[in-house]
C-alpha cells in the first residue's frame, strides 16, 4: 500500500508539498480484518481505529491483482457489521484525490463525502467520506 500511495503521490513528496497526518497508534486500533485467496495468500486488509467519537476505516487496500475479484465487499461488510457490533451509526475514513479509484468505490458502496476533518486538514489532496448504518433489525 505504502509503495503505491508514494507513486500516486511523488510529485508532492519530493517537493515536501505532501504532509503526512500521524502514524496509526496500536492502541487505536479497535479490529483488523485480512481476506484471503484460497490459497491462503493474503489479498486484502481494514482496520478500524477509534478517532475521538468516531470508527475510522484505515489502510483499507486490495492487492492489484486481486481487484475487482470480490474482496472488497466482504472487507466492507465486515467493517459495517463490526462497528455496529460496538455501537457505531456511522463510519468515516480519508482519502486522496488522487485516488479516485477508491474514491468511485466508496460512493457506489453508499460513503458519501463530508467536510475534512483533522488531522486530514494537515494532508494535501484530502478527501473524508462517511458511511451512515442502518440500525441491526
């Protein structure tokens, strides 16, 4: 993830024009989740973090070999059914401009964008989106 993300973004880096917010703390990590090919080879992750009031999604990532192959739906699944577990009406996460990709993902799968919020008023090219859970029936 880190490599691809240092690709989109050499431009910015190299001339220090990307900042960085903080580095994800172990302790803020609430669950992780990896998919897994059938082999066994990881193929995919989520985390969520506790972000003040809120469940962040972080280091969402596919392999590229294996997008678009049904890895993220499981992933995303998961992340809804897990912060409903724990209390949470929504979800929020960050992203890039740069990655409309994700971007395009997260709205077809119902994120909607929100106003960024820190520490992402920090990073160059932010973009914040928000999921919004339907209550367990």
């Amino acid at each position: 993830m880190g490599a691809e993300m240092n690709e989109r973004y050499a431009d910015l880096i190299a001339t220090g024009g990307e900042r960085q917010a903080e580095a994800l703390a172990v302790t803020e990590v609430l669950a992780t989740a990896v998919a897994h090919a059938e082999d066994g080879t990881p193929v995919g992750h989520a985390a969520l973090r506790l972000l003040r009031d809120d469940l962040e999604l972080k280091r969402m990532y596919v392999v590229p070999e294996y997008r678009g192959r049904g890895v993220t739906g499981p992933l995303l699944a998961w992340v809804e059914e897990t912060a409903r577990e724990h209390g949470f009406g929504r979800v929020v996460l960050h992203t890039g401009e740069r990655q409309p990709d994700a971007i395009r993902l997260y709205e077809r799968e119902g994120w909607t964008r929100v106003p960024v919020f820190p520490p992402y008023d920090l990073v160059d090219l932010s973009v914040c989106m928000e999921k919004r859970l339907a209550k367990k029936s």
